[in-house]
C-alpha cells in the first residue's frame, strides 16, 4: 500500500517534535508539536520567558534546533549553559521590521522550536494612529508566524493590558486573538507564591518559577 500525504505528515510531525519536561504545559495544550502557534501571556515578571528557556532546553537535550527571536537583552543567567550549543541560534530584534525580516530568514532553516519573545513591544510600537500600516504589519507578522509553524513549533510572549474597571486582557487587541491556535495564561498565586497556567477555566495547572528556571508543583 502506499503512503498517503496524511502519513507523509503524521511522520514528519513526529520527525519534528522533541521530548519536553513540561507535561503540565503539554497537557494544556493538547500536545507540543509543529503546526502549533501558542502564547504565552501574562504580566511581566510572571516567568514567561523562563517557561520558554525551559522549552529550548529541552529542545536542544534532544539534539534539535532551537531559535530565539528577542526584543529584549538576554541575561547571562538565562543564557549561560546553551550559548555555546551548535543547534542554539539567538538573534535581537529592535522593530517590527527587523522581526520580519528574521522570520522570512528562519523559512529556509531547519527550525524545530521557534520563540519570539516580547512580541507585544515590537507591535504595539506600530499600532497607534498615528501608524496608518500598524495592522498591515501586524498582518504580515501573523502570516509569518503561520509559514513558520508549518515545519515548526512557534512559541511566542505577550504581555496585559489595562480593559478597564480593574479587568486586563492580552496586548495587541481583537485582531491578534485569530493569531495562537493555543493561548496560555500565566498568572501569579499571590497565596502560595507559584504561577497557574490556564487554557480556560476548567484546565490549569501549577508552576514554580525560581531563579533557577521552572519547577513542576
């Protein structure tokens, strides 16, 4: 019998995807993989950018390629034990043009995990009135995002913002929410000083964020 595209697919996803420490963050979304776009929202100082550091660990003990899109500097304690791996690639970015620009790069490499983190800084930058092409780039960033999740797993932050009348809701409004096939809230437990993560209502789980990375409760 022949193989049929459906199997050609099922054998490359599986060819893709790397082994991950994180089962609650698995079982939340259904299963880390390529084809995936998932957020990783919350306030700053939540430990989102922790969360993903564990990701590309856990990428690169599999013997995969992990990239890192960052619009912030990368502190040396985050950095220190991977830097020096040949499957590790980091690159900055100051704008939204500049990610663009990584992203189109990163369709001709060979990427298991990509992350961009502080993808709100970079958009927002764009979004006010006074950028009458804001959405259009914000467009052409989702369309990236897509290309890129065909072979790889996209995982990107985005921060909160103010709706008013105590409520707060993800950066980057009403046209970005079609972007994440997979939206995951990080929030802190004021009470026991751990991080809940949830889908929706009635799927979270428990994380412990030290300076030492991510810890399962």
């Amino acid at each position: 019998m022949f193989p049929t595209p459906c199997d050609w697919l099922l054998r490359q996803n599986e060819c893709l995807r790397f082994p991950n420490t994180l089962p609650v963050l698995d079982k939340l979304v259904g299963g880390l993989h390529p084809g995936q776009v998932i957020e990783l929202c919350g306030p700053s100082g939540v430990g989102k950018s922790k969360v993903c550091w564990h990701l590309i660990k856990d990428c690169l003990r599999s013997g995969k390629n992990a990239f890192l899109v960052s619009s912030r500097n990368v502190l040396a304690q985050e950095s220190s034990s991977i830097l020096n791996s040949k499957n590790f690639f980091l690159n900055y970015v100051s704008d939204v043009y500049s990610l663009l620009l990584t992203l189109s790069a990163l369709d001709s490499m060979e990427a298991n995990l990509v992350v961009v983190d502080g993808v709100q800084s970079l958009l927002q930058a764009v979004l006010g009135s006074a950028n009458f092409r804001g959405h259009t780039l914000l467009s052409e960033v989702r369309g990236a995002f897509s290309r890129l999740a065909v072979k790889s797993l996209v995982v990107y932050t985005n921060g909160l913002v103010s709706l008013g009348d105590g409520n707060h809701g993800p950066a980057l409004g009403r046209a970005w929410e079609v972007v994440p096939s997979v939206r995951v809230m990080v929030l802190p437990d004021p009470a026991s000083g751990k991080r809940l993560m949830w889908r929706d209502r009635s799927l979270t789980a428990e994380l412990r964020v030290s300076e030492n990375g991510v810890e399962i409760v």
